[in-house]
C-alpha cells in the first residue's frame, strides 16, 4: 500500500523568508511524486512532479521540491514567500506500476504567509 | 482549451437519498477519476473511468458507483446518502489511464447530507 505523510498541520512563514513544507512517502517501486496546492473553495492545481531524473524539481509560482529517496521524503521548498502562498498544500504519491491512477494524498499543510 | 468543470457546485441531500454528480473532463483527456475530499482531510481515490469502463477503484462501497460517456464526460451516483458521506467530492481528468503526468482538478461539488 502506498501513503503519505506531511506531518505539520501548518506552517507559519514571514514574508520574504525561505519556506519548506515537508512530506515524506512510502510506496513500493520508485515512486511518482507531486505537489498541489488549493485555495479555499476550490479544486487543487498541479504544482510540480518528479518522476525520474534531477533530484531537485522546479515547478510552478517559484516553487521547487528535493526528492530524497533514501528519507523517503519530497520536501516542498520556496527561497522567498509570498502572502498569496498562503493555502492548502498536499503531497501525493502514486505506484508506478498499475494500468490506473491511483493518486494517494496526504492530509495536507496549511501554509500562512505573514506580512 | 476547456478546463474541467463540475456540477452541481453546491446541493444538499437528506440521509438515505441518492445523488447524481457531474464531470466534464479537460479537453483532449480521456480518463476522468474521482476523489471525496472531507474536511480537513486529503482527497481519497474513489474510482477511475477509462474508455467508459471503471478500471481501478479505492476502498469505497458499491453504493458509490459511475458512468463516462463517449465524450469522456462522467458521473459520480452516490446511493442511500449516509451523513458520513457529506464532502467535496472532486473530478480529475487526464491525458491517459496510466500516464505520468499530472491530474486536472474541477472545483468540486459540495454536498451536505443531512
């Protein structure tokens, strides 16, 4: 069975500072890996993914993650915050094996960006 | 280019009623998948729709059941409505069944059992 783990409810930053959200997985066989984001009332956006290859994966909004494979972790990380940052993260996981998507997330962070 | 788009956005249901809700995909994706969202909880797979066929299915009863169309559009019908099952209940679409890329969300449908 595959699982994530993001253990921080909510992460508080101040404007300008770097930020890290942190999700760690576990899944059989090298793992799809992804960040979304939602704001309130509304679906989640696709942030970024690794799949294979560079470690470190850049994404959207400046947005960029580390895979760690022997920390089974994918770390969420941004060198300045942005008030408008502030939501609802979720790291997901997904077997890469399998005929279908079966995505798994975790309970998501709350990300508060402090002026 | 068309994103995904639900419906209806909010309904509310009394226990032991049934409920219909809908999913048109993005544009070009012919596998549609469906995720309920309680609060303060990550989404949870409930199924996913391939070529009008369920190909995989999460750890939900056969009461929560589907369709998908020819044109990829789908529908989530949830039977005998406990209380447990109010939610966001979420619509994904994507290019392939089984591909790696990422899923395109609607922005749900809000449903209340009462």
């Amino acid at each position: 069975a595959q699982s994530v783990a993001q253990p921080e409810d909510q992460v508080n930053v101040a404007e300008g500072n770097p930020l890290t959200v942190k999700c760690t997985y576990s899944v059989s066989g090298n793992p799809y890996l992804f960040w979304y984001v939602q704001y309130p009332n509304r679906g989640l956006q696709f942030l970024l993914k690794y799949i294979t290859g560079d470690n470190l994966v850049k994404g959207s909004y400046g947005f960029e993650a580390e895979f760690n494979k022997s920390q089974t972790s994918f770390h969420l990380k941004k060198p300045s915050a942005l008030v408008s940052d502030s939501a609802l993260y979720f790291c997901a996981v997904r077997a890469p094996s399998g005929g279908y998507q079966k995505v798994t997330f975790g309970t998501g962070t709350k990300l508060q960006v402090i002026p | 280019e068309t994103g995904v788009t639900q419906s209806p956005t909010h309904l509310i249901k009394t226990r032991g009623q049934q409920v219909t809700l809908r999913c048109s995909s993005q544009s070009g994706h012919n596998t549609v998948s469906w995720y309920q969202q309680a609060l303060g909880q990550g989404p949870q797979f409930i199924f996913q729709y391939y070529r009008e066929e369920e190909n995989g299915r999460g750890n939900f009863p056969p009461r929560f059941s589907g369709l998908q169309f020819p044109n990829y559009s789908s529908e989530l019908n949830v039977n005998a409505l406990e209380l447990d099952d109010s939610a966001l209940y979420l619509c994904a679409s994507s290019l392939d069944r089984s591909n790696t890329g990422e899923l395109f969300f609607g922005e749900g449908s809000r449903l209340t059992v009462l």
